[in-house]
C-alpha cells in the first residue's frame, strides 16, 4: 500500500515528455523502473542506516546513473564522510564485465557482417569495465593494435528512465524547497540529462579527443589516444591503445624514473591552461582517466567535457586571481562581474564584503597543504547564492572537475594547492604588450560606450528641455531608502500638533472658566470642563506613546 501510494504521488501531476523522443519513455515503463529502485533500496534496508561498502553496493545494484552519482559524491567531502568517498571512489574502476558473447553479439549489432573486416581479432578479457562501457583490446585488420570501447547493451534506455524518475522526483521536492535553498534539483537533474547526452553518444567522445589532440599538440608532455573516427559511432569508439602506468601506481612511477611532484604541477598547469587559455577542459579527471606512457600524461576518457565562453574564461581567472591576492575587495568584484544575473536591489554589498573577507581569512590562516579546495569553492556558491547573486553554470563543471583533480594528484604535490598553480599559471601568462594591449582595449570600450552614453544624455536632454517649456513635462522623484526618516519625522509633526491642540485647550477652557456662562459643573461652565477633559485625556496619550516607543 505504501508503495502504491508513493508511485501515485510521483505520477500524479502527469507524465513528462521525452525531449527526443527515443527512449520509449512512458507511464507503464516509468512505474515498472520506480518499483524496481524501491525494491532495491529496501533489499539493502537504505531507511534503516547503511555502512559505506552496503551504500556502494546499493548504487550499483541500481545500476548505470546512480554509479554515476555515486562518483561525483566520492569527490566530495564537504557532503559525504572520508569513509564513504574513499568507499565510493572504487566506483570509479570497479564494475562485473558483461560476457564476451555479448559483446560480440553488441559489436555484430554495430557493424554486421563487416566486423571480421574491421578487426582482425578481439581479447575477450576486457581491459577495463564501467558502468556505461567496457573496452577491450583489439587488432584491427591493417594492423594497429586498439582499444574498442563498446556501450552496453540497454544501458542508455535504463538511464534515461532512471533520470526522466528523478526529473519528476525533483519537481515535486521543488514544491517543498524555500527559493533560498542551497540547490535547485531541477537544475541539478538537467544537468544530469546534458551530462547523459554526452557521454553516451560515442561519437561525439570521438570527437572531442580530435579537439583536444589538436589544442594540445604543441604540448610536449600532454596526449590523448588517437581516434579513429571511420569506425566510430554513438554506441563504439575505436582508439589508439595506451600501454601506460595508471597514475595512482605511485611505486611504478617512481621505479620508472617519474618526479611525482613534477607529474602533479604539470597537470595541473595543462588544466589551467585547458580552463583558462582553451575554454575546453577535461570535466572528470578522476584516477581512472589518466595515464603516464613515455614521459607523457595521457587522458583515455573524454566522454565529458566542460567549455567556458570567453567571458567565462576571463571571469573565473579574475576570481583565482583575487583569490591567490586574498583580497575580498577584488574576489566582490570578480564574482559580480562573473555573474549573469543579480539584483542590486537586495545585495547588502556591506555584508558580501564582509562575507568574503572573513572567508578569505578563514582558509588565509590554513597551511597551504591543509587547504580544502571542494570546500572552499562551496562556501563561494553557497555565499553567492545567499546574496542574491547568480553565477554561470559553467562554474559548477569547473569546481567539480578542479575539486576532482586534486584530489587525483594530491599524493603528488602534498605542500601545494590547487589555487596557488593555477594563480601562478595566470601569472606567467601575462606579459606586458598583452597586458598593455589588453587595457587599450577596455579603454577603448569604455570610451565607447561612455562616448554613446553622453550622445544619448544630450538627445534625451533636448527633448526633456522642449517638453519642459511647453508644459509637457511632470517630475516624480523618489528617495530610495528615506522611508525610515521619513516615518519618524511624521511621528514628530503628529505629535507637535497634538501638542498644540492640547495647549489650545487648557488656554480655552481657562479663558471661558473666567466668564459666567451657564450651566456650570463643578464650578466651571459646562464647555470648559469639557475642554479640560479633553486636554486631560490626550495628555496622558502622549506620555503613554512616547514612554511605549521611545521616540
């Protein structure tokens, strides 16, 4: 009955529509995947608490996009404990492989009958399986020897159910969630679907690792496989086989002659310039996805990638920036202009300023080494966030993909901080004709827009003028924040003026108390006591108001 009940509450505003219309995505479906989940998560007692290794197994039994999330959280601790990462992270290498069987019959499905054409021979023991793919090594029939990376069957239908769930899931939440809540899950499971798109589309993974071969070919010390894009499609992609060290090996790194701080620094200074330089960056550089062959870090994985605009790219370097300076006047400023949208109406620009100095005093004061960078970034977003002042979503990929990396090369550089290189890297980017050339460039926009604004405020004037001599023109003037003083100063005349009614009174009715007008009471006319009376009473309202509000 529970359960019942619970599916008819998350069906019950109707059924969402699938954007593209391919994944078959209906009501029967929907509650058949539903009642799936809830069965799992009871067969692992989730509401009755759960140790790390159980909440690890629960994701994977729930299959390919709750792995996915549990990756993203095993990097971040600022949510979950140490415990529960370090258990989470083994989602990122460890998954049962599919049958070779299968994944011929997945590889016959791709190419038909031209699969003997195309590869001369297959390993049957994969060479890594993962939620989404598992990848084998293989010949092809002209000889080179390859990495084929099959998707597996169904599991692009699976997760498209599983994140149209959480789409309605996260409407209904919204429903309860106040509009300064940290997070608006809507976003987040959008984000999720963007994410979905991309990297189970294998094509266009083949084309990302062409992009990023060719922004980086003149780095001596940076690689990605080559791809082979003739053969390559949204459910294979066939590439270069890297023979290389994984980058956690630490003992075989050092054993092959490796400096491990300066494999750290290197890729750190690469994924600045990635962010910075090129506005296309690895968004997942987890331990998996990196590699050391011949002197160089080779990435094998680029099935997601972030891109920055170059407003973006300018905004986020004027933020690390601000950050490596530890100037909270300049981190304001950076944030503000990085935003797209806020509402100077309610930014209490005081307090974001004070904010962010007490921010920067709080990680000031840490050692470099102790210095949580996931952490950090959090606090600015949830700072941000509170002060009415919304950043690009770009920034999420780029804090998740920088929280990622290090911790990826932490072991390698344990007296250095992300923030620091990356600043550094800004640094020696610059130089001064760049520089010069690029403050004659806002000086020469400035002019511009300043030069059009004074070309507007003198045709504006003139028809202001005109309309001002014919008796066309009415001014309204409001005086933003003067309500306050505005109040009190009501309150004041209020009661200088009942002051004076009272002294009126008390002066006539002791002028008519002299005169003999009948009838009298108690010894005055009629009229007089009643206008001592009256005087009596609003006297003592007076005090009464001014001891009550002390004004």
């Amino acid at each position: 009955m529970a359960e019942n009940t619970l599916l008819k509450y998350f069906f019950s505003s109707g059924a969402e529509v699938d954007p593209e219309g391919r994944f078959n995505l209906s009501r029967k479906t929907r509650m058949r995947r539903l009642r799936e989940i809830y069965a799992i998560v009871q067969k692992h007692h989730f509401l009755k608490g759960f140790s790390p290794e159980e909440f690890r197994a629960m994701l994977e039994d729930l299959g390919p996009s709750f792995v996915k999330i549990g990756q993203t959280l095993s990097t971040r601790s600022e949510i979950l404990p140490k415990a529960y990462c370090d258990e989470l992270a083994k989602l990122q290498t460890e998954c049962d492989p599919l049958p070779f069987e299968q994944i011929l019959a997945a590889l016959d499905e791709i190419y038909g009958d031209a699969r003997g054409d195309v590869f001369d021979a297959i390993d049957p023991t994969p060479l890594g399986s993962a939620s989404l793919a598992q990848v084998h090594k293989a010949r092809l029939a002209t000889g080179e020897t390859v990495a084929v990376k099959i998707q597996r069957p169904g599991v692009k239908a699976t997760m498209a159910q599983d994140i149209d769930i959480m789409r309605m899931v996260a409407r209904q939440a919204s429903r309860f969630m106040k509009d300064e809540q940290m997070l608006d899950l809507r976003d987040v499971v959008e984000e999720l679907w963007a994410t979905f798109l991309e990297e189970t589309d294998f094509a266009r993974e083949a084309a990302n690792l062409e992009e990023f071969a060719r922004l980086n070919r003149d780095v001596a010390f940076i690689d990605c496989p080559k791809v082979y894009p003739e053969l390559c499609g949204e459910y294979v992609l066939v590439m270069e086989y890297v023979d290389g060290i994984p980058i956690m090996a630490v003992d075989r790194l050092r054993e092959a002659g490796y400096d491990l701080e300066e494999i750290g620094q290197k890729i750190l200074d690469n994924y600045a310039t990635q962010i910075l330089d090129h506005g296309f960056f690895h968004a997942d550089p987890h331990p998996g996805n990196l590699l050391i062959r011949n002197g160089k870090i080779v990435y094998i994985d680029l099935g997601i990638m972030g891109r920055l605009s170059p407003r973006d790219r300018a905004g986020f370097g004027g933020i690390i920036e601000a950050v490596g300076m530890e100037s909270a006047a300049e981190l304001k400023d950076a944030l503000l202009s990085f935003a797209i949208s806020k509402d100077n109406s309610v930014i209490d620009h005081t307090r974001f300023l004070a904010d962010l100095d007490l921010l920067l005093s709080d990680y000031g004061s840490c050692d470099v080494a102790d210095i949580d960078i996931g952490m950090f970034l959090n606090d600015i977003l949830l700072l941000t966030r509170s002060c009415k002042v919304t950043l690009p979503a770009s920034i999420t990929s780029v804090s998740r993909g920088i929280v990622t990396l290090e911790g990826t090369i932490a072991p390698f550089i344990p007296n250095d901080n992300v923030v620091s290189i990356i600043n550094a890297h800004i640094q020696r980017s610059k130089s001064v004709r760049g520089e010069l050339a690029q403050a004659m460039e806002d000086l020469a926009l400035s002019l511009r827009s300043s030069s059009k604004g004074m070309l507007d405020a003198a045709r504006f004037s003139g028809e202001a003028l005109k309309m001002l001599t014919r008796g066309q023109l009415k001014m309204n003037m409001e005086v933003l924040g003067s309500e306050a003083p505005l109040s009190k100063l009501a309150k004041i005349i209020n009661r200088l003026t009942i002051g004076i009614i009272i002294a009126g009174l008390f002066i006539g009715s002791s002028m008519l108390s002299l005169s003999s007008m009948e009838p009298r009471l108690l010894g005055v006319p009629v009229l007089a006591f009643f206008g001592y009376l009256g005087a009596a009473i609003l006297s003592v309202w007076v005090i009464l108001d001014i001891s009550r509000r002390k004004l």
